[in-house]
C-alpha cells in the first residue's frame, strides 16, 4: 500500500523534469532565433578603434528605402572626408548617414 505514494511522487518529479526540460528548449531556441535576427539586422560595419554606434549623430537622411543596413551604401562624398568615419545605417527604413561618437577616456 505504501507504494502508490511513492510511485505518485516518482510521477510527479518525472512530470517537472520533463516540463522543465521543454521550457529550457524553447527558451534556448527562442534566444537562438533572436540571435540569428539581430546579426541579419546588424550591419557590417568596422569603425576605427574608439569609435563606437553606440551613439551617433544624423548626417543626413539618404531618399533610399532599405530593410536592413546592409542594404545601403556610403556615398562617395562622405567616404572621403575626414572629419569623422562616416556610416551608412538604416534607421526608419530609410538610408541614414551617421557619425559615429568617438568614445573618450580610451
């Protein structure tokens, strides 16, 4: 008689684990999904050292419309000043130049 008892617990446990095994599979492939969305969001950008897209001020709005930065290009006339490293984002589906902030005290 006292092994009902046990074999309900012995159930029970089994029952958690494996919901608790389900909740961390979707959480991790959730998390994976997210991943894989923000590195096709993210555009491929290299900035010089201490430079960082952190913060950034608006240059000009570009009339190009995009999905994603990458699928905007530098104009010439920004590539070749040199009183920032221009870049190229899109911001509101729209092909933005931005400066980016140099970071200080690095």
């Amino acid at each position: 008689m006292k092994r009902k008892p046990l074999i309900k617990i012995i159930i029970f446990l089994l029952v958690i684990a494996i919901v608790g095994g389900l909740v961390l599979v979707v959480k991790v492939a959730y998390q994976r999904a997210n991943q894989f969305s923000l590195m096709e969001e993210s555009p491929n950008i290299s900035l010089p050292p201490n430079y960082t897209l952190d913060n950034y001020t608006i240059e000009k709005i570009l009339e190009e419309s995009c999905r994603l930065s990458n699928d905007c290009q530098l104009p010439f006339d920004y590539a070749v000043q040199s009183r920032c490293p221009f870049v190229v984002l899109c911001l509101q589906e729209k092909c933005t130049v931005v400066c980016p902030e140099a970071i200080s005290g690095v």
